[in-house]
C-alpha cells in the first residue's frame, strides 16, 4: 500500500470537505483498539466503561492510566484527507473516528455524547500530533494538525472520558447532549 504524503497547501485545499461535518448528530465509522506493538482491531462493537475505557484496547493497561484521555476520538473527514486510503486510518491511533464537528466551539470541555448506549464527556487534554503520528501521515501533515490555523478545530482530535458504561457500534449515532 503506497503511503501519501500530503503537503500542506494540497491539504488546505480540501479543508472545504470539513465543514461539512454535523454539528450535533454524528455517526461512529471506525471503532479502532490499540493493542500492543502498534498492531490495531477495528472491531464492529465494544463495550465502554468508566473505569476500563474502551474494552481491549491499551489505555486500561497498568500504571494509572490518565482519566481524562480514556478515549481519542478523530474526524473521519480530515483523516481521510491525509490518509489517502480507508485503510490506514486506523493507523492514527485514535479509537473512535467519527463524522461529526470536534471543533472547540460545536464540542467545548464538559459536553456530553451519546453513542450507543454510553454516554461520555469531552475533556480538557489536549490532542496533538507526535512522531508515530508524522511517520503515518508525514510532516506537513504532523505541522498541520499542530498549527495555530486550524488549531481551534481540534484536527488531531480530542479525547472523551466514559460517564455511563454501555456498548457501541460502528454506524451509532452520536448524539450531542448538553454543553457547558
């Protein structure tokens, strides 16, 4: 599989494909669990709880994993784009990609999602791109995530705590409940 590798002007030009993502009911297209080794599952449905994220995935490892990272979650549309095959959006790490506005302003910190039968809040940490992240999809990809631009519409994601366990599945709808 040939891997694309953007540049930022050919990623700007299709920025228009963004915002046409729904702002209050999204849809689950990817449910992806890391595992170890950089190896990835894209089942069809899991089950969420608070305490253990998103079963079989890596985050409820040991050591105190971070709360308020339990679960990434990406824009299909943008990931897409630098990905160039639906195949290796996987790749990116993120548990759950979903069509559906993850912009500071539609998704502030404390508003909360349903998908599924489980209900979640958006956090305050941060997303940003890292190397494994500019390895996948490259440099002007890792730089355009990151910049100030388009910073505010969380391109690299944002991660969701899980409230009220429950199950999901690839194609729920994702409900925005309430916002701060």
């Amino acid at each position: 599989m040939a891997i694309q590798r953007l540049s930022v002007d050919q990623i700007e030009a299709q920025m228009d494909q963004l915002t046409q993502s729904p702002q209050d009911l999204g849809v689950l297209e990817y449910i992806v669990l890391r595992l170890p080794d950089e190896q990835r599952a894209t089942p069809q449905e899991a089950e969420v709880s608070p305490d253990g994220g998103l079963e079989g995935d890596r985050w409820a490892r040991p050591n105190s994993p971070n709360p308020g990272a339990q679960i990434s979650v990406m824009n299909s549309r943008f990931l897409r784009i630098i990905a160039g095959d639906d195949a290796r959006m996987p790749l990116a790490g993120d548990n759950l990609l979903v069509d559906l506005d993850l912009s500071d302003e539609n998704l502030p910190a404390g508003t909360q999602l349903q998908i599924g039968t489980a209900t979640f809040e958006v956090t305050e940490v941060p997303h940003t791109g890292c190397q494994k992240f500019e390895r996948r999809y490259g440099k002007d990809a890792l730089e355009f995530v990151n910049g100030e631009t388009y910073k505010s519409q969380r391109l690299r994601g944002l991660f969701i705590r899980t409230i009220q366990a429950g199950k999901i599945q690839v194609g729920d709808s994702i409900h925005k409940l309430t916002a701060p």
